[in-house]
C-alpha cells in the first residue's frame, strides 16, 4: 500500500517537472513596441496629418494609451505587407533593430 502511495506521488512530481521544464523552454515573446504619433508617421515616410487622416478613415490600426494614439510596431509592418501603406520593409527591419538595441542598452543601466 505504501510503495503504491509513494509511486503515484513520484509519478505526480514527474508530471509537475515536465510541465516546469516545458514552461521554462517556451520562447518569450519581444515585448510589444508602441510608437508614438510622430514616430509611426517619420517611420512610414507621412505626415501626422494623413495618419490621422488613415485612423479617421480606419485604414490603420491604433489604440489609445492614456489619451494618447500608439501604433503597434507589428500592426503598422501588416499595413506595409498588405500595401496599405507605401514603405520599404527594409526601413521597419532597421528601426526595428535599432529601437530594441537602444532598448537593451537602456534596460542594461537599470537599478532594480
């Protein structure tokens, strides 16, 4: 009876080991870039006038963070894929890059 009791909670152990372990090796996702007005509109090559005009008219996504408008970085690189908007890709890939080397570096001096 003992050696059964022991067995299942060996076998219970396993399985929350297995499902740690398995957490533990999920990717974690990058963090969500937010751009403001003016970043989304110099990094697609317009004025903040037609992204205002393009959230009017509810051709580009947006959401409102503290009454402000923020673009997701992903949203407004779907709007180049799909040719809503006119941008080269490679000019996201590069902001991309730059704005989350900056991060790190920023992330890097923190005192937590």
């Amino acid at each position: 009876m003992d050696n059964e009791v022991v067995k299942t909670m060996m076998e219970k152990i396993d399985r929350i080991a297995d499902y740690v372990f398995k957490k533990d090796n999920v990717p974690k996702e990058e963090a969500e870039i937010l751009l403001t007005s003016e970043e989304a509109a110099d990094l697609l090559k317009i004025s903040t006038r037609t992204l205002q005009r393009m959230r009017k008219d509810k051709t580009i996504p947006y959401m409102m963070v503290r009454s402000k408008c923020r673009y997701r970085l992903t949203d407004l690189e779907e709007c180049v894929r799909r040719k809503i908007v006119h941008c080269n890709p490679k000019t996201l890939e590069e902001f991309k890059h730059n704005y989350l080397m900056t991060r790190k570096e920023t992330d890097d001096g923190r005192d937590w």
